[in-house]
C-alpha cells in the first residue's frame, strides 16, 4: 500500500502538483527506506537532490569573502589604470624622441625638412593638417600599445583565477 501511494506522489511530483510535505515524503523514502528495484533511478536524484541542498547552505564567512573579493577587484582595476596611463606615457615620451630624431640628425644641427613642412606656421589650415596627421600617428602608436596591455590584462586576469583555485 505505501509503494502505491508513493508511486502516485511520484506521478504527482513528476506533473509539478506535490505540495512540499510531499515532497518531503518523497525524500524520506527514497534516502532512509530501501527502495524497490524499479525505483531506483529515481532513489539516484532524490539522493543527489539532497546532498546538493547540503551545499547551497551560506556560512557566517560569505559576506566576507564577498567583501574581500570586491575589495581585490577595485585594487585591480587601480592597478590596471595606473599601468595603462604609464603605457601612454610611455608611447608619449616614444613618439616625442622619434620626432625629434626626425628633425634632428646625431651632430644637432636641424635635419632637412622636407617641403611640405616649411613655413606652416604661416599658413594656419596646413599647420592644423600636418598636427592632425602628427596626433593621428601618436594615436594609432597608442592604440597598439594599448592592444598589448590588453593581453597583459588578460594573462594577469589568468593568473588570479589560477591562484584563486589553488587557494
């Protein structure tokens, strides 16, 4: 009689109309009573059911770690800012020597300058083009600079995860 009333809360359960003191039952039976042979796939989920409530339990220490994690990742991102702005100063402090080796040969004097730059100063929208063209070329001197950060972040990113899981 208590397999079929079983049986019937199963079908129940399975259509999602248990309540939760027969869901209960069902959990009873099928970890403490030994379960006929028919049902023992399904004595498999209900144990597994079980256990994994065990898990999702929250101890005193997660608000904690959670704090400790939020306040690791904001030290991060302060890091990562700080190595992003010396990249840029860094590419800065670059394109300014390259400029200047441009203008200047090695004995000082000032290199040839070719024709198209003389005399802009005077000449208002052709200075604005040839700073336009100079800034365009920092730029995309810096933008490359900043795909190798990236994969700096990456690996850095790579690397807390693997101490993460080793702690």
């Amino acid at each position: 009689m208590e397999l079929q009333k079983i049986e019937q809360l199963l079908d129940k359960y399975w259509d999602g109309d248990t309540s939760l003191e027969e869901e209960q039952i069902l959990q009873n039976f099928f970890t403490e009573v030994e379960v006929p042979e028919h049902l023992q796939g399904v004595a498999i989920l209900f144990r597994k059911l079980r256990t994994d409530r065990q898990f999702k339990t929250l101890d005193d220490r997660f608000d904690e770690t959670i704090i400790h994690k939020i306040e690791k990742s904001d030290s991060a991102w302060s890091f990562r800012t700080l190595l992003r702005i010396a990249a840029a100063v860094t590419l800065l402090l670059l394109s300014v020597f390259l400029v200047k080796d441009y203008i200047y040969d090695q004995t000082g004097e000032t290199a040839e300058v070719p024709e198209n730059l003389e005399n802009s100063y005077e000449d208002p929208k052709l200075a604005y083009e040839q700073t336009k063209q100079a800034l365009l070329l920092i730029s995309s001197m810096m933008n490359e600079g900043a795909q190798h950060i990236e994969k700096l972040e990456n690996f850095s990113d790579a690397q807390e995860k693997v101490k993460e899981n080793t702690l």
